[in-house]
C-alpha cells in the first residue's frame, strides 16, 4: 500500500484544517489523501488513507486512545509528552492498530508528522495492548542505506525496519549527487528534515513531502544537493532499485 503519487508539495503552503471529537481538537496541514497499490504513478485510490502534519500546542491535549489502525509518526518540530514522559524532537513513533496510544501533551508547540492507511476513527479509550516503538534520531548510528547500489555520500539511521515496512533517516553529504534516473519496487514517503535536495521536480527544502508508489513509470532522478540533507523516509513493499545512467546535460543542470 502507499499514498498517491505526489511530488513534491511544501507544507507551510497546504490549507490548515481543524478537528475535534471527543479525544481533543486539533489543527492540521494535509500532505497526501488515500492508499493506492504500488502500481505505478496512476494506481487508483483504493482505501482512505492520509499523511499530515499534526500541529499542537499547550491548549490541544489529546486523550488517550485505542489506535484504530497502525501510526507511523515523526516529531519534526518542538517536544512532546506522551503519558507525561518527554519525547523529543526527532523522535520516530511507531503504534500497531489495536495498541494503546498516550495521552498527548505538549508545553509550548510541536509538529508532528503522522501517516496511516483507513479511516482514523476513534471507537475507545483503553486498548487491549500496549505496544510501541520510539526512537530517538540522536541515539541511533549511522549504517550503510538499505538500497544496495545506492550512490556514495550517503548514510542511514534506521528506526524500525520489520517485514515489509521501513523507517529511517536518510542523511547525504553536501555535494552529494544521483546521476541516475530510478524507479522503485516499493512506495516511499519522504519529508525533508534539514537542508535540500535538488530532482527532476524542483529544489526541496525543510517541510517538503513527496510520496511515490511503487512502479516501473515512478522514474525519478537525477538528484543533488549543494548543502546537504536530512530526509524522513518511509517505505512499505518489498527492497528493490533499478539505477540507469541520466541524460548528462541533465545531471549538470541540477548544479546551476
């Protein structure tokens, strides 16, 4: 399963929405809306679905939940308190459906990046289960990216890679570049933390979202980054890339 294909939209641009129901009210920027199979750049929508950015502050506490189906969350901005216990920014969060999820508090304001497929719909307070995965980027060690081939001047932190499913920070030098065009048996989402990246659709910066299906017609590439860059990256199929050589005029105007 992944999001439509979208590439790339920034996130202080999208529309705040609101919601509230008996669990707290609460603002949000959406990213992505549905699930589509990782069959191209066209697969339909299939299934609800969304990725957004969660924006909290002192006065939108959220109550303690069953998650209604699996969270894939990311701090990208302030602190937050799950239970009464600080988790920091950079922190990834991982909650099967049917797990509990804590109470959610925060002291000044944070962004929190969330992506789930189905509908989120709350139908109780207390769980069966009280399973869930935190990292913190701080604390995890640089390791060669899972994708095999993948260009030099590039490493990653895994935060939980189980099954099908991977999450990881993928961090790349200053000058680091792809002189390929690459396509992908697996869906990515992928949220730029700090600094940049250059592809065939424009200049990324921090709070830039792209979401690719899986599928021979999701070409993307080349890419290059005059600074360097920390991106989220999630993904959910099975490991495969295919590189081919790009277009050499191609690959030098990324660096004008």
């Amino acid at each position: 399963m992944s999001r439509p294909w979208v590439d790339f939209i920034n996130i202080d641009e999208q529309p705040a929405q609101s919601c509230a129901n008996d669990y707290g009210t609460f603002t949000y920027r959406e990213f992505a809306n549905g699930t589509t199979r990782n069959e191209g750049k066209s697969s339909p929508i299939i299934a609800p679905g969304k990725s957004i950015m969660l924006e909290l502050d002192s006065n939108t506490p959220i109550a303690a939940h069953a998650a209604p189906t699996q969270i894939r969350a990311f701090i990208f901005e302030g602190n937050i308190k799950l239970d009464g216990q600080e988790v920091k920014e950079r922190s990834y969060i991982e909650i099967p459906a049917g797990s509990q999820v804590p109470a959610i508090t925060v002291d000044t304001k944070a962004r929190i990046f969330i992506t789930y497929d189905g509908e989120y719909t709350i139908t109780s307070a207390k769980a069966e289960k009280n399973e869930i995965v935190i990292k913190y980027m701080q604390d995890i060690v640089w390791r060669t990216p899972i994708v095999s081939d993948f260009p030099g001047g590039a490493a990653r932190k895994a935060f939980y890679d189980h099954g099908d499913y991977g999450s990881g920070i993928l961090g790349i030098l200053p000058e680091w570049e792809s002189p390929f065009y690459e396509w992908h048996t697996f869906s990515e989402e992928i949220l730029i933390v700090e600094g940049s990246i250059i592809s065939s659709f424009g200049t990324m910066k921090r709070g830039a979202y792209l979401s690719h299906p899986g599928g021979e017609d999701t070409v993307h590439g080349p890419m290059y980054s005059k600074e360097g860059c920390l991106m989220l990256v999630l993904r959910e199929g099975p490991i495969g890339n295919t590189f081919t050589p790009a277009d050499p005029v191609e690959v030098a105007s990324r660096k004008m």
